[in-house]
C-alpha cells in the first residue's frame, strides 16, 4: 500500500470474510483502523471492498440457497454515517442477471456504498472474453443497477480532468443562435430576402 501511495495511486484493499460467523459494524470498524494504520494516516484508505465467502459457490443447488440466505443473517447493516466516512463496496461474483440484480439489492439494504462487479459475472467470459459482448453486458447491468434517484449514470474522481474544448465551443455556438443575435439560422430563412447588393452573399 505505501508503494503505491508514493505513486500517487490509492489503493482499494480487499477483505474476505469467513461468512459462517456473525459480523457486527464494530469488527469491521476495527479492521477499517488497522486499514488507517497501514496507509499510515488517519483518513485511511478511499474505499474498503469486502468479499462475503459463503464458501460453495455452486448457484443451482439447494444447500447453496440456505448458505446465502444465512449469509446475509451474518452480514452487518452499516449505518449511513460509517459508510460516508469509509465507503463500504461489496464484491459481487454471481453468473445471472436475476442474481446480480438481487445480490447488489441484498448490499444495498445492508448499507453498503456500492457494488463491486467482477468479471465473474460476465457470462461465459472466461471462455470467450469477446469484448463486444462484454462491453454491451456491462452497459446493460448498470443501467439497470443504477440509482433511480440519479437521472445519469455518472461517477466521481478527484482526478483533475481538462475541459472539453470542443463541446464547450459547440455549446456557446448554440447559445449565440438560439439567443437570435445571428438573426435567422433556420434553414426555413426565404432566400428571396437576401439582399444582394447590400453585402448580401448566398454561398450554397
């Protein structure tokens, strides 16, 4: 983690945990502060994604239904405040939309900040990674995971991005027309009221 820090990255360390025990807000508050101490400052790291081991993965069975829903007994429900100081992401590897979509919705009544998406779930990935599939796969989930309190999907950094020269260009050229300071930009002006021999010019 320094190693990183001295780039200038921010690592996003991972904890799993063993599901068979009970966890309370307060064990994960202390492993959020051996966090703190390793990143050697007191905001800690960014974000912290834990990863529920429910031990059998196989989602078709029986007996891996009761482990979930006996995971989710031993999972904690993080108050708002602890999640806004040390936002809490939940690894998610399921291989079904309907699993992705109630998965991510289990995270979110817990109080989880967000979900964090694996390739697992990308169907038939590690067979055939066809990009083209992969990107549409993932542009369909987050628009159906997205909030619907948010219109847009966006996201956050404390990168510093440059401005958009272009778009800002097409932008005020819009405002300069639809203000009318350019008079007629419709492509309904009449050509019979150019007036020629004023200054007038008709190019195409």
């Amino acid at each position: 983690m320094k190693k990183a820090l001295d780039c200038g990255v921010q690592p996003i360390p991972e904890v799993v945990l063993n599901m068979d025990n009970a966890w309370k807000v307060e064990d994960i508050s202390s492993i959020v502060d051996v966090l703190k101490e390793k990143c050697g400052g007191e905001d800690g790291p960014i974000s912290v994604v834990l990863t529920l081991d429910a031990g059998n993965n196989n989602a078709d069975s029986e007996e891996t239904a009761n482990d979930l829903e006996n995971m989710w007994e031993n999972v904690p429900k993080f108050a708002r405040s602890f999640s806004k100081k040390t936002p809490i992401l939940g690894s998610v590897r399921v291989d079904s939309m309907d699993s992705l979509t109630d998965y991510s919705a289990k995270l979110k009544s817990k109080g989880f900040t967000g979900a964090f998406l694996r390739a697992d779930c990308v169907p038939g990935f590690r067979m055939n990674p066809d990009l083209d599939f992969v990107g549409g796969f993932w542009s369909s989930v987050i628009s159906n995971l997205k909030s619907t309190k948010s219109k847009n999907f966006e996201f956050r950094t404390k990168t510093k991005i440059e401005k958009d020269v272009p778009m800002e260009w097409m932008n005020y050229q819009k405002d300069v027309m639809e203000s009318g300071a350019l008079g007629e930009t419709s492509t309904k002006a009449n050509v019979d009221e150019l007036n020629t021999e004023g200054g007038d010019y008709r190019g195409f």
